[in-house]
C-alpha cells in the first residue's frame, strides 16, 4: 500500500524529458509562454492553446480559462467576437477523444461569420492544427490545441509526435 497523500511527488509522477523545463518554470512562478512556445515547435506546431471550460459545452455562458502562446490581441479578438460559439476545432472534437488534424483550407465558405473566424485566425498564424478534447470527473472540458502557419498539417508529422502531443496537453 502507497500512501499516496505523504509520498515524495516527485519520485511518482513520469515526466518526459522534454518536458521538464516547463516543470522548472512553473515552479519559479516565470512565464510559460517562452518554454511551451520552444516544446511545441519541437513537435512541429506554431502556438499552443489549452482551454477549460467549466460546462461539458463551452459557450459564452460558461467560464472559460484559457492559456495560448499567441498575442493578447487575439484572446480580446477571440472574445471580443465570440468565437467560442463558432471555433471549428471545438465542434471537430467534442464528440470525440481522438487528436483531430484541421486545415482551414476545408472550412472556407461554410458561413460568413466562420469565415471572418478563420481569417483572424490567420493574421496571428492559426491556418492549420491538430487538437483533442479532456474531460474531467465533472465532464468540464479541456480543448488542447496545437496550431501551424502552414496551409496544412504534416499529418505523418502529427502520428509520429501523436503520444508526445497527447502527453504534453495532459501534462499541461
């Protein structure tokens, strides 16, 4: 039997190498955006955004939290316009618990508003991505989105880094 409540964290908890620099700069109380900016690009991706959600759903009604490597300006975008309501990642995995790969390419002229999403989403580098959902014990949602410049995602790319992607997110 491991009491688990007094036992040494760290001596239980597996922690790949890559990412434990983002465990020292969390400790520290520094920025993360610099070092999960530099963890992702080695998987491949441009920015990073880990959003939770208190409802199973996330809607404008619901407190978010959200994390991102990119600007502030697009989080006050992202906000501003609502796009939460209308963000093709969200509806691309909600019902699954599968890493989804996206390209903005194969969502143009869906509706008006989408595509005004799209487009802002691509002035700060968001054209392409994968991502996948967590839920936790109270079915709150966690969207983990690993997003490129690039027209389209490396798919082999993404299969190859597919465990290292699921665990930086869960890490996270």
């Amino acid at each position: 039997f491991i009491d688990f409540k007094h036992a040494d964290v760290a001596n239980v908890l597996l922690v790949p190498e890559m990412f434990k620099p983002l465990l020292e700069v969390a400790g520290s109380g520094m920025d993360l955006t610099p070092t999960v900016r530099s963890i992702v690009k080695l998987m491949g991706f441009d920015s990073f955004m880990c959003g939770f959600s208190s409802t199973p759903r996330p809607n404008r009604n619901a407190q978010l939290y959200v994390f991102t490597t990119l600007p502030r300006e697009w989080a006050q975008i992202y906000d501003d316009e609502a796009y939460i309501e209308i963000d093709p990642r969200i509806q691309l995995v909600y019902d699954r618990s599968t890493m989804v790969v996206w390209s903005a390419e194969d969502l143009y002229g869906k509706s008006p508003r989408l595509n005004r999403f799209l487009g802002d989403a691509a002035r700060f580098g968001v054209r392409s991505g994968a991502c996948f959902t967590l839920h936790d014990v109270n079915h709150n949602g966690v969207l983990v989105c690993y997003n490129s410049s690039r027209q389209r995602v490396d798919v082999e790319l993404v299969e190859r880094n597919l465990g290292t992607l699921y665990a930086f997110g869960t890490h996270f």
